[in-house]
C-alpha cells in the first residue's frame, strides 16, 4: 500500500526546496553585488542578478498552482503574491520578486505541515504494518509480500509479531494486544475459531489463521485510507484567510494601479503589491494552526481535521451519544437471573469463559465479575461471533450462546416467553445446549462531571441545544437524561436514523457530535465537528475530526477554548497584519518605500504576525471554565 506520509513529505519537500533556493539566491545576489565588481553580461543582465533569476524560474510552480486555482474560479488571497511575482520579472525587480516567492513558499510549506503534523498519531500507527506474511501450505512456510495475501489464505503468526490480516484462528493458542485499535488496555486469549485482527500484537504462541480480508480490506486499512482522506482536507482556517484575502486583494490592486496612473512609474504599482503580499495570511495562520493542534497533543487531543479549530467556536447544537461519552462506557454487571436448572454460579463461570474470547462492551463485566467470585474460567473451544447470531462457543464440551432478548425472540419464541420481565438497564439471555440459563442485567452509571459540564454548554459556549442520541431502550436513555440535565432524548437508534437526526440538525445549525463506538462514525462524519472519546474504536476515530485520548468531559471543554482562542489569534494576527499592511500601501503608493523596501517590510510585518501566531501553542492559564465535581 502506497504511504500517504511519503506523498505528503514530498510536496512538504518541494515547498521547502524553492524557500531554501529563495534564500541562497539572495546571498549569492548581496555577494557579488556587493563583495565583487558587477560586470554586465552581452544580454545586458548583471551578474548579481542570475541567482535571482534561477530563484523565480524555481517559482514557476508555485504560480502554476496559483493559476490552477485561478481556473476555477478560485480568487484566494496567494493571488496577490502571483500578481506581485509576475509584476516583479516584468519590471526587472528580481529581488523584490524573489522575496516574494520566499513569503509565499514558507507559507505553503508551513501550511501542508499544518495538516501532516494533525495526523502524526495515524502516522505512527502505519509504520507498524509489517509489509510481508508468512504463508503455510501444507508443512512449507513460505514468506510472500502484504498484498499477495488471499481470502482463504492459511497465515502463521510468530510469538510478538504483528497479524498482517483480519482473519480466524485456525490452530494455536495465544493472547492478542488490540490496544492500538480497540482502545482495550488488555490482552485478550486467541483459540480455535477466534477473531483477530489486522495491527493486534501477538503473545507468547504462534496462531495458524485462515484470512478473512485482504490486507486492503482489513482493519488496518482503514484507518491508512482515512489518514490519505485527511491529509489532503485543506484546513478550513485558510478559508478565513481567504475571505479576508476577497475584500484585502481588490483594495490593494486598486491602491496600486491608482499610484501607478498618478505617479506614471510602473515601479509604485509593483511597491505596493509587494508590500501588500498577504504574508500574514500566508504565514501567520498556519502557524496559528500548528501552535493549538501542538497545544491539543499535550493535552491529550488528536486534531485530525485543522479544520474542526476553526469550525468549534461557531457550533451551537450538541448531540451527545450515550455510551462512553456522558457515562463511564464500562457496564457493571448488577444481576444474574437463573433459569429453571441452573444456578447463578454456573451460568457466570460458563459466560465468563467464554466472554473472555469477545471485544463485545458487556464480556469485561461479566469476566470481571466472575473473577471478583474467583469462579474456575475455563478453555474456550470453537468460538465464533457471526452478525445476527450472538456469541457462541464450546465449554467442557457444552455449547455456549450469548444473545440478546429480541433475537432470542427470532430464534426461539417458545423460550423468549420464559424470560424474566423486561427491565431498565442493559440485559443479555445465556443459553446453554440450547437451554435458557440465565438472564445477566448490567447498568452503566452517569460521569460524575455530565450534569455540570451540559449545564455550562449554554452560557459559556452559545449552545442553544443539547440532544442524546443512543441505540439502547427509551428506560436506560431517559434515566441518563434525567440524570444529566438533558430534555431532547432520541432513544433506539440505528447508525442510518443517527446519521439522519445529525444531517438534519447540522442543516438548521453548526453542530458537535461525542460519541466513541463503530455505530457513531457515520454521525461523526456528518456532524460539523466530530468527536471521538478514547479511540474506543479504530472506525470512529478515523471518522472524528478530533480524538480524545482520555474520555473526559473536561477535555472536550479544553478544545472548545483552544478553538476560541486560535480563531482569536488568527484574526489578531490577520486583520493587524493587513492593517499595517493598507498603511505600508499607501507610503509605498506616494513614492517613499520602493519594492525591495516594501519586501523588507512587509518581512517586519510577517515577523510581528507570526510572533502573535505563536501564541497558540503557549499553554495559558486556565483552559477551562467549568467545576467538575471533586
């Protein structure tokens, strides 16, 4: 698979390169005009001047972009710089040109590193990849490259290697860390008929699997493919600068050509430009960028869209998932209900045993459960989790099946009508040789800090409304929302109605939505911000625009303000960098600072902008305005 990182170091690269050609042009320019006598070349260019030349030649494409942009209509505030670098080779104003293409190429440069650094987290994951897999055919191993692995395909996984795809043990047993892509702080036991997955590090067994996916279809594929998505996403910050950039760029041509037709010397028309390069958008809010997504990692937040700084401030709708956003995410088991020749003791060793095989929200609990009664856990054999069937496996010979009331109901009326009265709460029903077992009931408490944190959102950030939003019954939603303060519930929800219920709000209102499981990242994706809570799920992740490491409200409240305050700074840095700017236009426009003086000063400018700019990676006093409770 072909590394995004790679493609992005590239363009990164060339930015960089025609910066640094810039800059040795410019030395080499001041040395032989000014350490050496200039002799004149048969074409009538001095000597000093090449350097300058082969620098603006090394520009071209730069205005080729600039132009592309130009095509489509596109008039963004860069149009000026390419006015100004076109102006300065017409007129013979090598240096002034070449200073130019500095500015404009330092700009970019910092900008498409806005974008890199917001993924670096991804980045780090994708060079984990093993690149090759070892292929067992008959009693042969044979190593064969990533992308030649077929569905089918037997694989051996050795002791501490990374699984190269998606896939079911076959033979073997081990233990898997899937901690890069579930967000589970444990290992958890690999036998025969269990699943793994693509980037989870083996233990101390070698695994004989058979491939489910490809190396491209797998989970790990996924998230390379939105880690490509979201680096070519240009930050929408720029945008401001733009918008600025539309009213900014007609002002300074006008001033410009106004000059040239009083004065009647070309050179006041290219003074100005050069003067009015827009270098406080093209630098100072890209640097604004880098400085808060810099000050989110330190605060355990993953900015992967720079574009979600800029968008955070204006959103006034908040939609909260239920699960591991306003609760703790970590059910707790409250009650087993045995059925008619079982007892308590037999049904939480038996579903421990095999829940301890599952990724499934609820098999922590009753393992944790199980092993708080020291309940003997036994071997796990043939176990499988297929959609619409449940968890099923075999235990000291008996079948296991774990599944809910309603499929229950599909599978065997007759025995759905022996379970105990529906409940609030979380529930699953344990069949054993396809005998009713036991009913297990759970209940994931409220966070400590939901009722203050929904309470703040109105005052203190504009929202207007608070919804929740989650997949479980209307009992277990509403006692959440009752608990935490909220009024608009929305409750049995699948992925399609979320995405729906985001869609539509996102059309009346700029919106926020919080969720952190696989059934969330539709909605993620249509909301105007997406967050993400714990990288619970490598999906969700890769569909938010931010990810908070620790599942803490007061993290969310934390990039609320460091939204505020880069849009704060970037339009400080903007709009005072432009206003010293129209000033440095009009001496420029009256015949007192020629364009090599107008590069030079409008480099002061830039320096004052950026030096504002750098503010946002500063960690300021407080960057909360909300109490937790202790």
């Amino acid at each position: 698979m072909p590394s995004t990182p790679g493609k992005t170091e590239f363009v990164i690269g060339r930015e960089i390169r025609i910066a640094l050609l810039a800059v040795l042009a410019i030395l080499l320019h001041l040395i032989l005009r000014f350490g050496f006598d200039a002799t004149q070349r048969s074409l009538g260019i001095a000597v000093h001047q090449i350097p300058l030349i082969l620098a603006l030649v090394g520009g071209i494409p730069l205005l080729v972009g600039l132009g592309r942009h130009l095509l489509r209509g596109e008039f963004s505030s860069d149009l000026l710089a390419g006015i100004s670098i076109v102006t300065a080779v017409i007129l013979g104003e090598y240096l002034a040109g070449t200073l130019v293409v500095l500015m404009l190429s330092g700009g970019q440069a910092l900008e498409s590193y806005a974008v890199r650094r917001a993924s670096f987290a991804l980045e780090a994951l994708a060079r984990r990849m093993p690149t090759r897999a070892h292929r067992k055919q008959g009693a042969t191993i044979d190593d064969i490259p990533l992308e030649s692995v077929a569905v089918g395909d037997e694989l051996v996984v050795f002791p501490h290697e990374t699984c190269p795809v998606d896939g079911v043990v076959l033979e073997g047993h081990s233990t898997m860390n899937e901690a890069y892509l579930t967000g589970e702080p444990y290992l958890l036991p690999k036998a025969l008929g269990a699943a793994v997955l693509s980037g989870a590090i083996n233990g101390e067994g070698a695994l004989t699997i058979r491939a489910e996916k490809t190396a491209v279809d797998s989970r790990y594929a996924k998230i390379m493919q939105v880690m490509r998505d979201s680096e070519q996403r240009r930050p929408q910050l720029r945008r401001l600068g733009d918008q600025i950039g539309a009213v900014y760029t007609p002002l300074a041509v006008a001033i410009a050509l106004v000059a040239w037709a009083i004065s009647g010397e070309a050179s006041r028309f290219l003074g100005v430009l050069v003067v009015a390069t827009p270098c406080p958008l093209l630098i100072a809010i890209p640097v604004a960028i880098i400085g808060s997504v810099s000050l989110a990692a330190r605060r355990g937040i993953i900015i992967k869209d720079p574009a979600i700084l800029e968008k955070i401030d204006t959103c006034r709708v908040a939609i909260f998932d239920k699960t591991g956003t306003l609760t703790y995410g970590e059910p707790k088991l409250t009650d087993v209900l045995s059925g008619p020749g079982f007892t308590r003791e037999e049904a939480l060793s038996a579903v421990a045993s095999l829940e301890r095989y599952s990724r499934h929200p609820l098999a922590a609990a009753m393992v944790e459960a199980a092993e708080s009664e020291r309940l003997v856990l036994a071997e796990a054999v043939e176990v499988s989790e297929r959609p619409g069937e449940g968890l099923r496996g075999v235990i000291g010979g008996r079948t296991i099946q774990v599944t809910s009331r309603k499929k229950l109901a599909a599978q065997s009326p007759a025995l759905a009508e022996s379970l105990p009265p529906l409940a609030g709460g979380l529930e699953c029903v344990v069949l054993i040789d396809g005998a009713y077992a036991a009913t297990f009931r759970f209940r994931d408490e409220p966070r400590s800090e939901g009722k203050s944190f929904v309470r703040h959102l109105k005052p203190r950030h504009g929202f207007d409304r608070v919804l929740l939003v989650s997949g479980d019954r209307e009992s277990e939603v509403r006692y959440l929302a009752d608990k935490v303060g909220i009024t608009e519930v929305f409750a049995s929800q699948s992925p399609e109605q979320k995405l729906a219920l985001v869609r539509s709000e996102t059309l009346k209102a700029n919106s926020i939505f919080m969720g952190d499981g696989i059934n969330d990242a539709p909605a993620l994706t249509a909301a105007t911000v997406g967050i993400a809570f714990g990288q619970g799920s490598d999906v969700t992740a890769e569909a938010a625009g931010a990810v908070i490491l620790e599942s803490s409200l007061q993290r969310v409240d934390e990039l609320l303000h460091i939204g505020r305050r880069m849009r704060t700074i970037a339009l400080q840095s903007a709009v005072g960098g432009m206003a010293l700017s129209v000033i440095g236009m009009l001496v420029a426009a009256a015949g007192y600072l020629p364009p090599v003086a107008g590069a030079i000063a409008q480099e002061l400018i830039d320096v004052l902008a950026v030096l504002n700019a750098l503010r946002t990676s500063m960690l300021p006093r407080t960057l909360t305005d909300y109490d937790p409770p202790d």
